[in-house]
C-alpha cells in the first residue's frame, strides 16, 4: 500500500519523466538547447490595448526556436506575401537574432520584413523578393530605382495589421547583405528605430520561432525581474487558471480512484 509520500513521489517522478520527455522532443525538433525564450516586451503583439491573442507573440510567451543554417531557411515578409506563408498572424517568418552578433545581448524577436543583397558596385541594394510582388506594394523616393538597383528610401504599403507604410532609408544603411527585421507593435524598422544601421547578418541569427506556449514565460520575467511592458491582463489571468488545474488536476484523479466516486 502506498504511504502518502510515495504517491506524491510518483506523481513528481511521473510530471518530471513527461517535462524531459517534452523538452526533448523540443531540442530534437530545433536543434537548439535551451529551444524557448521568453518574450519580454509588446514589440510583436497586434493589439492597441495589451490584450493577448492566441497565435500572436504577446509578452510572456514562451516561443520554440528552430534553428537556421542559411539565408534561405527564413522566409521574409515580402516573400510570404507572394507566397501565402503566414506565421504568427503576418506574412513571412519571425526570426530571433543577436544585435551585431553579440552573445551578451539579449536576443531580439521580430518579424524578418525583407532581405537585402550588396550589389557588386558596393554602393547599392538588390531584393529579389521585390520582383514577384505587385508593384502597388513597394515604392521608392527615387522613381529610376529597381529591385535588383536600390539606392533611396524603399517603402512597403499597407504592412502588418496597422496596414502602415513602412520606410527603409538604404542610403543610411550600412552596405551589408541582411535581414531587415522589425516588431509588428512598432512604427520603425530596428535599422532605424534602434540605432542599428547595419542589416541582420544570417549569422546573427539564433533561429526562427515556431510555435508558442502562452502565458507560462510570465513567471520568469517576474521572478528575474525582467518585464520589459506591462503583461497583459488575461495572459494573467489564464496563467493561473492553467497552473491551478495543473495542480488540482492530478489530485481529482487520485481522489476519483482511490474512493471510486
């Protein structure tokens, strides 16, 4: 006959075997160790008034990151859009990078817009992606530029779920080939908005999000103090609605077998 002790000693060995379990089929999917990172800011969210969504990357959500090898294993927003893929509520892929590849910065989490090559002159920009989108979508201050010719401020047109115009001033960039990455919460691309001038080298890149865990990453930003923008109210609320019926969960089903109710 179990004691007391014993039962809860299983039921702490069972919930661990399935944690590792998980987090193992994680790594083996991502190729990445630790495969989460808790999103600390509102940078990604599509809302004007802190609410999360499902399927949307809010403050507190802990992301799955696969890693990448090439530049072509991350599909940018003006790819997707003639292709029709869609992550996290918006076209293309969300990449996670590190600011000029530094491994001591915290690693930033917005959606790659476009992906720009160096021309050979070393002065100008080319984006294939460019070349099979309508040209309604894209424009720039100077009419004789080209996809495969860019030297003034590119615009994007009806962008993201604000349906804003987003503005890349490639005079101000550094001649670098890269991604062009910027938060779906945010007015500017990172190029501008965070004094970072020089596009995300593939290598930079850590890897792409897919998938997500709601609400769980709250209880790290709050125990190491790193919340960056207020959690939302109801990822508040639906974290400890879910961490209570992980806790009584268990215990209804002991208590249903055990007297047979």
């Amino acid at each position: 006959k179990y004691t007391p002790a014993l039962l809860f000693l299983r039921d702490a060995g069972i919930a661990l075997v399935f944690v590792a379990s998980i987090l193992l089929a994680m790594y083996a999917y991502t190729g990445l160790w630790p495969p989460l990172v808790v999103v600390e800011s509102d940078s990604m969210m599509h809302t004007e008034d802190n609410v999360s969504h499902i399927g949307v990357i809010d403050t507190g959500d802990l992301v799955l990151v696969k890693s990448v090898d090439s530049v072509s294993g991350v599909e940018t927003y003006m790819e997707g859009y003639s292709s029709g893929h869609r992550t996290y509520g918006d076209y293309g892929d969300v990449v996670i990078y590190r600011v000029n590849g530094n491994e001591l910065t915290t690693p930033i989490i917005h959606r790659a817009v476009i992906y720009f090559e160096v021309n050979e002159d070393g002065n100008t920009f080319r984006a294939e992606s460019l070349r099979y989108v309508d040209d309604e979508k894209w424009s720039t201050s100077d009419p004789s530029d080209t996809w495969d010719r860019i030297t003034s401020v590119l615009r994007i047109h009806d962008y993201g779920f604000q349906s804003e115009t987003v503005s890349i001033d490639t005079d101000r960039l550094v001649k670098s080939s890269g991604f062009i990455t910027k938060g779906d919460h945010v007015n500017d691309v990172d190029q501008v908005r965070m004094g970072q001038n020089t596009p995300v080298d593939i290598d930079w890149v850590v890897g792409k999000a897919r998938g997500e865990i709601p609400w769980f990453g709250l209880l790290k930003l709050w125990a190491t103090d790193s919340l960056k923008s207020d959690a939302p109210e109801n990822s508040v609320r639906n974290l400890w609605i879910s961490m209570a019926v992980i806790v009584i969960g268990p215990i209804s089903i002991d208590v249903v077998v055990k007297y047979k109710i």
